[in-house]
C-alpha cells in the first residue's frame, strides 16, 4: 500500500466498533428510561377509570316535611342533572376541572338555586355574584367578586385563573376582563326571579330602617333556619387531578359590596393534589376568619386525618361551636369524600366511577 493511500475497510470497521462501545456504555441508561417509563404507565393504569365527583346546591332551610313535595322532587332532579353531566365529561377521561365548571353552570342557570339566576338580592335589591375555582394540580386559581352581567361566574373565574396574572377581580374591572375573554354578558335583570324578589321585598319590609350589615353580624343567624343556596362540585379525574369549584349569590339583603367565602381561596373553595377538593356553603363571615376550606387540608396534610373525620371537625365542632351554620364537601386524592352540614339539610349529591350515585337533601 503506498503512503497516503486510505484504507475504507479499515476505516469502517472501527467506526462500526466504536458506536457499538459507545450504545454498551449508555444501555443501563436506555434499560433505566424503559423502566421508568414502564412504572409510569403501570401506574396511570392503576388510576385509570376511576373518578369522582361532588356536588351541593346549599345549606339551610327548614326540617323534612316543611318543603312542597314538588318543590323538592324538583331540586332532586336538578341536582342529578348537574351531577350527571359533569359525571359524563369524568367517565369519558375529562378533566376535573371541565367537570367541576360544567357541573356549576348548570346549578348557575338554574333559578332554584343561590348563584347565576335566582341569587339572592342585596340591600338595593340587585344580584351581586361570587364565584371561585382552583385546579389542584397546578395549584392556580381564579376568582370574581361583585359582579352583576356576567351570565355564568364560574366560567369567568376560570378565565381569571388561565387568562390572567391574578388570582381575584372584582366589580366593574372582573366584568371587562370577562367580556374580553368572550364570557356571555347580560342584563343585571336577568339574574332577578319572580320568587326572589318576593323573598327580598318581605326582607326589605322586615328590615325597614336597618341595613344590610346586620346579616353578617356573629351569632345573628339561627343554625338550621337561614338557607344558604350557594352552590358548589369537587372532582377527581382519571388522570388523579383535583379541583374545586363554587358560585353564590351571597346572602338575602347584604351591604351592597359585601363579599363572602366563596371567592376567598382557602375560605370556601380550595384544591390541592397531595390532599383534597373543597367547597362550602354556609354563613360566609366565619368560613372566611375559620380558613375553612384550607383548614381541612392542612389537617390531613400536617397530621394524616382522613377527609371526613376532618370534614366532621370543622363543620360539626368549630363552626358548630361558634353558632355558624353550614357545610362542605370534599374529595382526597384517593377518592374518598366527606359531605357533613349542621343545618336541618345540604342540597348535595356524589357520583363515583364504581357506579356509586346519590343525590339527597335531608
């Protein structure tokens, strides 16, 4: 061979031999990835199927037997029709957050409740709406507060928790925000019933002269008595993620800008993937100062507690304690739920992927 002459076969062999040495030096890397990737997937099998959704429609009102027979077959219905179609967007693989949103849009557009059409009137006689919603995977929320033309608030909250640097707008500002995320605006009148202004006309002759402060003063309320028909869903997906929402109109004759729990991250709606989903109803004022919904988190993430033993605690000792009626639901990261209330009844229902199903009032 003369100097300089290139040998190709020479040439190919060690670089063949070369990245066969170099592919064995990074196998147990390759068989490590295969691996986890293997675990992975084991472990989304494992939660695959399987999901869980909540629903109230408030707390409050009086015993079994004071309701119109009608009048509560009609609440059971409602409420079922809420729960099914949030239970359909589960069973199909989607998220907890579409579940919980779709769930209270529906309760939102139905005029038995307290949230969307049908809320409850402040002191001038307008409807003033509350909304929150939080995604436990991420840990975001979002939030509005004081508004009146926004058809749907939960919807805008979520707009507020995607589309924004914010966690809580309100008023005028949430009400532009919204409308320039394409959420269906309407006139304040739409949100007024024949039912409850007839409810606010008999608060505004029983309260002439006082205003409506002395709604939210401690230990007005007579446990079991004053309905709250704030309503609310906590989910959990197929995918393991949990998220909580809640919508209101607040209380009968508030001060006009009074705001209560559930707008409040941590009072009444809270999510979080390492423990629970949460929403409440109840006496606004002292669900905000207990941190109620946070409460029942922190209890099973600092100290073990299972959700409904830490559910019974909040709503059937502390709140109980303090003569504030109400009461929550909630759902862990392992499915279990806990639905306790101290007042005479908790419009509320639950369906899970096992075929489980219940709505109930009493």
């Amino acid at each position: 061979m003369k100097i300089g002459s290139f040998n190709h076969k020479s040439f190919y062999t060690t670089r063949f031999v070369f990245f066969f040495c170099f592919i064995l030096s990074f196998w147990p890397l390759i068989e490590l990835s295969a691996q986890i990737e293997t675990a992975a997937a084991a472990m989304a099998d494992d939660n695959s199927g399987r999901w869980v959704l909540v629903i109230h429609g408030g707390a409050g009102g009086g015993v079994k037997g004071t309701m119109a027979e009608e009048k509560e077959k009609e609440y059971l219905v409602k409420l079922d029709e809420a729960l099914n179609l949030g239970a359909k967007i589960l069973a199909k693989g989607g998220s907890s957050l579409d579940a919980v949103e779709a769930a209270i849009r529906y309760m939102e557009d139905c005029p038995l409740f307290n949230a969307g059409v049908g809320a409850v009137l402040n002191e001038d006689g307008k409807a003033e709406l509350d909304a929150a919603i939080m995604d436990g995977r991420s840990g975001m929320a979002g939030a509005v507060a004081g508004v009146s033309i926004i058809k749907n608030p939960i919807s805008a909250a979520r707009r507020v928790m995607e589309k924004s640097n914010h966690v809580l707008i309100i008023g005028k500002g949430a009400e532009i925000f919204a409308k320039k995320q394409g959420v269906e605006m309407v006139e304040p009148a739409y949100f007024i019933t024949p039912e409850r202004l007839q409810d606010w006309e008999k608060w505004k002759s029983k309260n002439k002269g006082n205003s409506g402060n002395n709604q939210a003063k401690p230990g007005n309320p007579t446990p079991g008595q004053e309905k709250h028909g704030t309503v609310g869903a906590v989910a959990l997906d197929q995918q393991g993620n949990l998220a909580a929402g809640t919508s209101t109109g607040g209380m009968m004759g508030k001060m006009v800008g009074r705001v209560g729990d559930t707008p409040i991250i941590g009072a009444g709606t809270y999510a979080n993937n390492k423990t629970c989903a949460v929403s409440a109803t109840g006496h606004g004022e002292y669900f905000i100062r207990d941190v109620v919904a946070y409460d029942l988190s922190a209890m099973m993430e600092y100290s073990g507690m299972p959700v409904e033993k830490a559910g019974q605690i909040i709503i059937m000792d502390k709140l109980a304690q303090q003569k504030a009626n109400g009461g929550l639901i909630a759902v862990d990261k392992d499915g279990n739920i806990c639905l306790p209330f101290n007042t005479n009844a908790m419009f509320r229902g639950f369906a899970k992927s096992n075929g489980e199903h219940e709505v109930a009032i009493y």
